[in-house]
C-alpha cells in the first residue's frame, strides 16, 4: 500500500481560520488593508522569535560549513522542481511563451541536468518566469483582500492564502510517498529558502523602524506589480521579481 500523505495541514488550517477572520472589520479606525493589524503583529513576533532562535541559526551555519557548489546544487534543484508548477500557472494565465520555457527547463534540467541540480537551461538562455496560483488569481481580477501574516509562511493576503493552498497541491515535493525522504526535502527547502535571505533580512534589519510596517508594505507593493506586469506587458514576472 501507498502511505497516506502527511503535509503539515495543521498550519494551513491555522491559515485558513486567518482568512476567515480577516473578513471581520475590527472597528471603523482599521486599515481597510491591514483590518488584523493588532492580531497579524502578534503573528509576527511569534514568525521572528522562532527565525531568531531556529531559522536564521540553521541557515547561518549550513552557509558556513556546505560547499558553494553544493549549496547552488541544492538550490538549482527547488528551484527546477517549481518551474513546472510556475509552466501549469503560466498556461492557466493562457501565456504559452512562459509555459513553453519553463517546460523547456524542467525538461533539459531533469534530463540533461541530474535531475535538476545543473541549470543547464538557464545557461543556454532559457528564462525562468516563477508564477504561483496566487498571481493567476490576480491575473484574472481576483481582488487581494486583507493583508495576513501566517503562522511559519508570513506575509500574506486572503487571495495568496487561498492560492498557497492550491500551490501545495502541485508542489511535487508534497507528492513523494516516502515519508523521511519528503520531510527531509521539506526542511532542506526551508533551510536552503532561508540561507538565500541572509544577506537581504541583514539590510532589512538594519533599515527597519518599524519591521512590521515595511514587512507589509514591501509584501503588498511587490504582489500588486507582479500582478500589473502580467495584466498591462501580457509577460510574466520574471524570476519571481
């Protein structure tokens, strides 16, 4: 038999009774865009002790004791597996010049590229365009609703909430029955996710009054262009920027 599946679908049911609460107005003084602003910054700080005591020490010394070209293996990897989920968003988005590339890639990188840890694609020139089921549902006039910060995912709105739950259903990742092997790429990935933010959570922090605020404010500008390249240029958003 098939072992059952086990995704950590605590958090994301934690999630979804954020999203819920997000559509309760908390008084006629609220940010119609941040209306959880009391409940998301308690989130927060419970998101930054756990990075402060966990995350930012694991990525710290797996920078500091992996090889380089391991680490940009590694990488090359997650990011090989995303790229098909990015080519199923670009064809919903009726874009087939994303959806052929990044097929292209997940092709010449699984086969030519040891299963993903070579970009062979990348340096023969082929664009990675990174698209998750949020953004489709903004590219197809999906309004964002409140701004929420998830427990363990962070920033957030209740489109993107409810998208980062279709994009756990086609992570592949999530579809490796052997339960060890997926938890240990789940952590890898997290790890390696975290390692690629040092440098930029260093300037964060350092420019940072209010950390929440620019947080927010970083997350909604970022999502809102993303979602106005693909509508007003008919492109997608190019390697997630």
């Amino acid at each position: 038999m098939t072992p059952a599946r086990s995704t950590p679908r605590p958090a994301l049911a934690v999630a979804a009774a954020l999203v819920l609460l997000a559509g309760c107005a908390t008084g006629p003084d609220a940010d119609p865009k941040d209306p959880l602003e009391p409940l998301n910054r308690g989130v927060y700080r419970f998101n930054d002790a756990i990075d402060t005591a966990v995350l930012k020490p694991v990525a710290t010394a797996y920078v500091d004791i992996t090889p380089s070209p391991v680490r940009t293996g590694v990488n090359n990897f997650f990011g090989n597996l995303g790229d098909l989920w990015s080519a199923v968003n670009a064809g919903l988005q009726l874009r087939p010049r994303e959806t052929a590339d990044n097929l292209l890639r997940f092709g010449v990188n699984t086969v030519l590229g040891l299963g993903g840890l070579l970009d062979i694609a990348g340096e023969a020139g082929i664009p990675r365009t990174r698209i998750d089921f949020g953004q489709t549902l903004g590219r197809w006039g999906v309004p964002p609703g409140a701004y929420v910060v998830l427990p363990f995912f962070g920033p957030s709105t209740v489109r993107d909430t409810g998208g980062l739950v279709v994009d756990w259903e086609g992570d592949l990742v999530d579809h490796v029955n052997h339960i060890p092997t997926r938890n240990s790429l789940y952590a890898l990935r997290v790890v390696d996710t975290r390692a690629g933010l040092l440098r930029a959570g260093e300037l964060f922090e350092g420019a940072a009054l209010d950390k929440y605020s620019l947080m927010r404010d970083f997350y909604l500008g970022r999502r809102q262009r993303q979602i106005d390249d693909m509508i007003d240029k008919g492109i997608g958003t190019g390697d997630g920027e």
